[in-house]
C-alpha cells in the first residue's frame, strides 16, 4: 500500500524531478531556464506550472533566487537631518 492518503496525483514524475534536479546541479540557472532545459531533454511540454517545478526542486533542497535589475545609487549623498 502506497503512503499517498489521496488527493490529486503528482503532476511531475519522479523520472521528471530527477532529470530536472540533474539540470539545476549542473550550472546554476534560473527557473525558467531549468524549465526549458527539462523540456528540450524530455522533448516534451513541462506538464505544469513552473511554479509546480520550483516547489519540486525546493522540497530537493534547491532554492532560487529572482533576478532584479540593480539600480544605480545617485552620486550625491543623502543626508537625514
């Protein structure tokens, strides 16, 4: 008997999270391109949200950071008074 108590299946196989944990141990890359990486190996489309695949890797113990555009301090300084 399986420890799954019901509810709604997995979206991603185990085979699916294995080879995305194999992509993001490779180099480190953002969300998004670890999704295209699995789908272009799979040859097949991500079968969920990418949020989905995120919530896989985090559980793996693989955290992501988003990218920010940093945005250029002013030459003057300011002072509080």
């Amino acid at each position: 008997m399986s420890a799954h108590n019901g509810g709604r299946h997995a979206l991603l196989s185990e085979a699916q999270i294995a080879a995305a944990l194999e992509i993001a141990r490779a180099e480190p890359l953002t969300l998004g391109r670890i999704a295209q990486r699995l789908e272009s190996a799979l040859n097949e489309p991500l079968p969920c949200k990418i949020e989905t695949l995120g919530e896989a890797l985090k559980r793996n113990g693989f955290s992501f950071k988003r990218n920010r555009f940093s945005l250029k301090k002013s030459g003057t300084k300011r002072h509080s008074p």
